[in-house]
C-alpha cells in the first residue's frame, strides 16, 4: 500500500487531533458520557450510512480504490464508515467548547 491509500485515514486523524484538546482545554464531559455519545453518533450517522449505502449500489458515486484502504464492508471502505463516527464526535466536541467558551464569556481573542 501507498500514502494515498491512507489519506482518508489521515483527514479523520487529523479531525480528531484538532478537537480532542478541546476536551481538557474546555473541561469538557463529552467522553465521560459514552451512552450519550453512542446515541449521538448512532442518531447523526445512521441516515447517512444508509444513504451513503444506497447511492454507491445505485452507482451515484464510488469511492477511489487508490486514495482508501482495501478492506470494505458492504462495498464501503472501513473509512468511510469511521467518518461517520468521527465527524459526529468531532460535531459535538466543537458544539460543546463553543458552548463553554460562551458560557465563559470569552469573544474572539478574549481570555
């Protein structure tokens, strides 16, 4: 395998790296709740899975052997099934510090 095989690996980690300091930066809950985050990410990604699910077996678009990763799970690579519990963790750990920093009263450039 080459470097573009994991670049969807790659984006998800970086989407990662880029909030879970928000967790101790903001003092945040979120992971201390895993039901409520399952839930979460079970309500947010369900429909697009299933979508994502439909489209690709009616040909609407397809996913570049090149830039994922071989192993597929219902003609979907094991990425794209991660972003869909990645982007709503990512989702929720955004919502949530914005909403401390707000509860807080910092504004832009504020500490």
């Amino acid at each position: 395998m080459t470097w573009p095989h994991w670049a969807y690996v790659a984006m998800l980690a970086f989407c990662l790296a880029g909030t879970l300091p928000l967790v101790p930066a903001f003092g945040l809950s979120v992971l201390r709740q895993p039901r409520r985050l399952l839930l979460t990410i079970a309500l947010a990604g369900t429909p697009f899975l299933l979508w994502d699910l439909y489209a690709t077996h009616a040909g609407h678009w397809w996913f570049d052997e090149d830039q994922t990763l071989p192993p597929r799970v219902a003609g979907l690579p094991l990425e794209e099934i991660g972003f869909f519990v990645v982007i709503p963790i990512v989702s929720v750990l955004t919502f949530e510090a914005v909403t401390v920093a707000r509860r807080r009263g910092l504004r832009g450039g504020e500490r």
